[in-house]
C-alpha cells in the first residue's frame, strides 16, 4: 500500500501535512483490515476511509484541537471521526496513540529509503563508468599524504566502489529490520484486539508491505537507532570519497575538478578564483549526518513499554537524519557526474619524486640474489647518500655500484618507470565496475 502523499521531497518528507496524513492513512487501513476480520462493521471502513484526507479533517481546526490536547493522534481521531460520521464510532479501533506515529513514520522512511537506494544507484552507475574509463589511467597512489606506490584512477574508484558496496550491504540490514509493524495496542501485548491481535497484525502488516514484529510494542526505538546509524555510515563513507576528490582538486594537485557552469563564480573579491562547489556541500552534509549516529544511540534508552522522553528525541533526530541523507545522497551522485579527471597531470604528478615511487619493484627484483632486508637497505641507502650530480632517485640509483653489479643501467630505469609497475590495479578497476553495475540494476529492481 503506498501512502496518498506523492511527490515527496526531503523538505517535505516530515512535514506536518505529510505527518498527519500519514496517520490517517493508517487509520484508513486499520479500519479497512479489521473490517475484514469481522471486528468492525464495512460500512464504517468505507466511511473512514472516504473521511481520511486532511481537505476533509480541515487543516486548521486539526492543529487549533492539537494546541488543545497536546496529544496529536487523540485530536486526529477526534476529528476523522466526526468527518466520517455514523462511522466514526469505529475510529482507532483498539489502537494507541504511538501505533499510528510509529507506523506512519516507519512508512515515510521507505519511501525515503527508495528516493536513497535510487540515486545511489545513479552514483554507483557513474562509478563504474570512471573505473571502467581509467582502468588504466596511472596516478600516484598515496599513503600519510606522500607519494607511495603507482596505481591507476580506476583502481582509486575501485576502492570507493567497493566501501559503498558495503554501506548499501548495512542499509539493506537495517532497512530490514526496520521496516516492520508496531501495531499492539496500549503495551505491544494487543490486549484491546483480544484473540485476533495476531491475525490482524498479519493482515495489516500485509496491507503496507511490512513485516511482522512478535512483541509488536512502541519500544522499538532501537530499530530506528540501527538505521540511522546505517545512514551515518553511509555518510562516513561518502564524506571520505568526497574529501578524497576535494584533497585532489588542491591548486598543486589538480588530478580533479568540478565541471561548472558558465557564469559560476568562485569568490567576490578575487576574479581568478573558481571554488569547488559542489564537493563542499556534500562534506557538509555528510559530517552533519555522521554525527547523528550519537543522539541516534540515546533513543533506545527507554524505559519499561513506553517512554515518550525517548520518543521526543527520536522524532527529533529521525526528523533531521532521514531528510539529510536523501539530500546528501542526491547532492553526491550530482558531485560524481560534474568530476573531471585530468589524466596528464595524473601522468606527470606520478612521476614527481624522479622514479622513486617504484623502488618497491627494484628492491623485489634484488631481493632473490641479496636477501629482502639487504635489498631495502641497499636501495634506502643509496637513495639516503646520492653521490654528487645524481639529481633524481633514478640517476642516484643508476650511480651505485652495488646495484650496477646486480643490473645494466637499462634495467634499473625501467623498474623504476612508474607506468610499470601498477600491480593489479587494472583488472582490480574492471572488476569493480561490474560490481558497482550489479549493484546499480539491483537497487533499481529493489523500488520498482
């Protein structure tokens, strides 16, 4: 069953009309399911299911009657009934007031969670393209920020592709878990619905696509808690792609760039600057999330079968998580369709420290006639103690005896062209995008 608020958008996901329209609609289908069962008359579905729209309530006399009650389902039942009339009598048949909050927020988070899976689909799509593209394009591959060994851009992508892999691998588990009913009256022990509380937990759970809960009771706060905490993982691991893209867009750098509009203008004050845009929010967004992981922990502390303490932080901190991480999703799979990728400076940046990045291979080709260890300190220490004139790491090795008594000067510079020595980083970076393929027709088919 799909709620009657199309159109969602992160602004308006919880949004007081989209709330309170949500409950009715659980409502409506409470009433619609326990006609079924026999536990009200059909006559009294079909006239609180006609009633249930906020244009029928009105909004303004829900939220006068709300300032009055502080309790905002007692005022939207109130209200539903007297709209539906003789039917009115059945409204909120057996159900508590954190049934209906909880069930209505559950069912907007999915919808949310679809609006997330879709453009991370688009996100991944695009990652696949750029690890499929430079699988082959050569970069320096960096440790503690120093030039560490060559790798390509597709394997750097490869990497990113996998860690989201696992993210959506955790969304998965938590949305799972969440997406069930608590729907067991006062306590979750159904005491209201007698010797049907099973059957009509069933049958309602079926009506929204949910899954059953054995105590289907309102403290469940930590269901939300893991999924928020899901989304906070997420959002660790696209604050770390983003921040990675941001390092690479550095003046001295320049592997990166956004691809902007024209027009954009970078700072008010010096006309030769073109900031990043777009990278910078994602950051934002995405430290802003991460951090949503604690106050998201504090709302499964309640107490005993209901504690509305918790519950008012809960809808606090699910009020801000879930719209954020759909921004933030968006805002990143925009990011990674404005990269540009400047191969020459990948090219030219690798070869910086003058062949030293691919010591590593020289060292693995000296080890079988010196030893592993003497083949590193052989090498470290020739680079450690260049001899007068040797400019670069290749002219100093090229210079040392010991090592020209292993390898013609031929050999010693090409194991030290970083274009060689790339490891597996190609076949890595095509693997990886067939994954991230995969996993982008799989998120598809997910919310179709």
């Amino acid at each position: 069953m799909k709620l009657s608020t199309p159109g969602l958008t992160p602004a308006t996901l919880f949004a007081r009309e989209t709330l309170w329209q949500s409950w009715l609609d659980v409502e409506a289908a409470l009433a619609e399911v326990q006609a079924e069962m026999g536990m009200i008359p059909e006559s009294a579905a079909a006239g609180i299911r006609d009633a249930a729209r906020l244009d029928r309530i009105g909004i303004e006399a829900l939220e006068a009657d709300i300032r009055l009650t502080h309790a905002p389902i007692l005022s939207l039942t109130r209200l539903l009934g007297r709209a539906a009339g003789e039917a009115g009598a059945w409204v909120h048949w057996g159900a508590t007031t954190q049934n209906v909050m909880q069930t209505g927020r559950i069912l907007l988070i999915r919808e949310a969670d679809a609006a997330i899976r879709r453009t991370l689909s688009g996100a991944l799509a695009r990652l696949a393209d750029l690890a499929e593209t430079h699988a082959e394009t050569i970069m320096a591959g960096r440790t503690n920020r120093q030039h560490a060994l060559p790798i390509t851009f597709g394997f750097k992508v490869a990497g990113w592709i996998e860690e989201l892999s696992r993210a959506v691998d955790r969304l998965d588990c938590g949305g799972r878990r969440l997406f069930v009913l608590p729907f067991g009256g006062a306590v979750g022990a159904m005491h209201a619905f007698g010797p049907q509380g099973q059957e009509l937990n069933r049958l309602l759970a079926a009506r929204f696509g949910l899954e059953v809960l054995l105590v289907p009771g309102r403290a469940i706060n930590d269901l939300f808690a893991d999924y928020i905490v899901q989304l906070s993982l997420l959002a660790m691991s696209i604050e770390r792609i983003a921040a990675e893209l941001y390092l690479l867009m550095t003046e001295e750098i320049g592997e990166i760039s956004e691809t902007l509009d024209a027009g954009t203008v970078g700072s008010s004050t010096m006309p030769h600057k073109v900031n990043p845009k777009y990278v910078v929010r994602v950051l934002a967004d995405a430290a802003e999330l991460r951090c949503l992981a604690a106050p998201a922990m504090e709302t499964g502390r309640s107490s005993h079968e209901g504690d509305s303490a918790t519950n008012q932080l809960l809808g606090s901190v699910t009020d801000r998580s879930i719209p954020l991480a759909w921004d933030m999703a968006v805002r990143f799979e925009g990011l990674l369709r404005r990269i540009a990728v400047d191969t020459a400076r990948m090219e030219r940046n690798s070869g910086l420290t003058g062949g030293a990045i691919a010591t590593e291979r020289l060292m693995m080709l000296l080890a079988p006639k010196s030893g592993r260890a003497e083949a590193h300190d052989l090498i470290h220490h020739a680079l450690d103690h260049r001899p007068e004139g040797a400019a670069t790491p290749t002219e100093a090795l090229l210079a040392n005896p010991a090592l020209r008594a292993h390898f013609t000067a031929e050999e010693i510079a090409d194991a030290l062209d970083p274009a060689g020595y790339c490891g597996d980083s190609v076949r890595i970076a095509g693997d990886a995008a067939v994954l991230a393929r995969d996993l982008s027709r799989r998120l598809k088919d997910q919310i179709r």
